[in-house]
C-alpha cells in the first residue's frame, strides 16, 4: 500500500512536468550588468536629450520619442523624462543620421562598469521613408530602441505571445503588423525589468 501510493506521485511529477518544461518562461535577452544606466541615478528619471539642432532633425520622430517613453512609462520604473540635450541629467542621446533604407533606427550603447560608460545614443533613420511613415511605426521604432537603452538585446521569436515575445523584434514593424502590438508586450517589460535591475 505505501509502495503504491509512492509510484502514484511520482507519475503524477512527470506528467506536470512535461508540459511546463515545454513551454518558455520567457523570450527576451538582456546586454549583462555592465551595459544599462546606472541605477544610483534612478532618482531623476531617465532623460532623453534630443538634439533639436541636428541637420536631420525631423519634428515627427521627435514626437515620437515621446510617444515611445510615454509608452514605457505606463509600465516600468524609472521613467523617462525630457531635457535639453546638454543637461546634465541626459541619459539618452536622441540624433539622426543616414542609416540606410531598410533602418527606422538604430542604438549604440558603451559598456562600462556596472553600468553605461556614456549615454546610449538613439538615432533614427533620416534617408528612408517606410518605417517612420505612420505615428503607430514611429512610436514602436522609439519603443524598440529605448528597449535597448534599457539594456535589452533583440527577442527574435516570431510568436504573438506577449509572454514570450514583444517589440525587441529585429523588425518591430513586423511585430505591429502581424500581432498588433503597439505598446511593450509583458516580455518587453520583464526584459527591461532584468536589464535594469540584474
Ligand atoms: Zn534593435
């Protein structure tokens, strides 16, 4: 009688298991501890300088900057603020530049010690026309790269899952058109949280 009740556990683990070991816990990547903001300056928020004297300046995606931090702020601490480009509480660089045809935008980032060595710097893309042609577009591109100023790498599933996946898609354009998605999926906030705090 003992024996038996012991052998019913013990299928009974395995079967639970199998699915739970099946499905991932979550999609997203982070760039390590050494390349995220630096925490001791969570207290002023995170600024975004754009600079407004850019030759490339474009009204629209400066906009959109916005829209995208705004987006973030409605779901992750700390929050993005914004200040002039040469403040001292910048912790975003926002410039243009000539990307190519197929790039809305694009981040550089600078790994120091426990944190960014230097602001990572936001660029959107100056010389091509699809992926900033529509408000929704823009918001995710600056949705997306703010991604990665809070440290997060790319998530390449190409699921609709927003446990599993979310805009840290190489194109996150993509994601908008098949999924729907125009604000950071719950992968996208886990990913910032860990990024941010790992
Ligand atoms: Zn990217």
């Amino acid at each position: 009688m003992k024996r038996k009740t012991c052998l019913f556990i013990f299928i009974g683990a395995v079967l639970l298991g199998l699915p739970v070991s099946s499905i991932p816990a979550s999609g997203y990547n982070i760039f390590g501890s050494n390349c995220r903001f630096d925490p001791a300056n969570d207290y002023d928020g995170l600024g975004i300088g754009v600079l407004t004297t850019d030759p490339l300046y474009n009204s629209n995606q400066a906009f959109s900057t916005t829209s995208g931090g705004n987006a973030w702020n409605t779901v992750m601490v700390p929050q993005f603020t914004t200040v002039s480009y040469s403040s001292s509480t910048r912790d975003v660089r926002v410039e243009w530049g000539n990307l190519g045809a197929s790039v809305g935008g694009r981040t550089t980032y600078w790994c120091g010690s426990g944190h960014y060595s230097q602001d990572p710097l936001f660029e959107w893309g100056a010389n091509q026309t699809y992926y900033v042609s529509t408000a929704d577009r823009r918001k995710v591109i600056a949705i997306h790269e703010l991604g990665h100023t809070y440290g997060m790498n790319h998530n390449n599933s190409t699921s609709c899952n927003p446990s599993i996946a979310g805009l840290m898609y190489t194109d996150v354009v993509v994601k908008t058109n098949t999924c729907g998605w125009t604000v950071p999926t719950a992968d996208d906030v886990n990913g910032a949280i860990d990024a941010h705090n790992g």
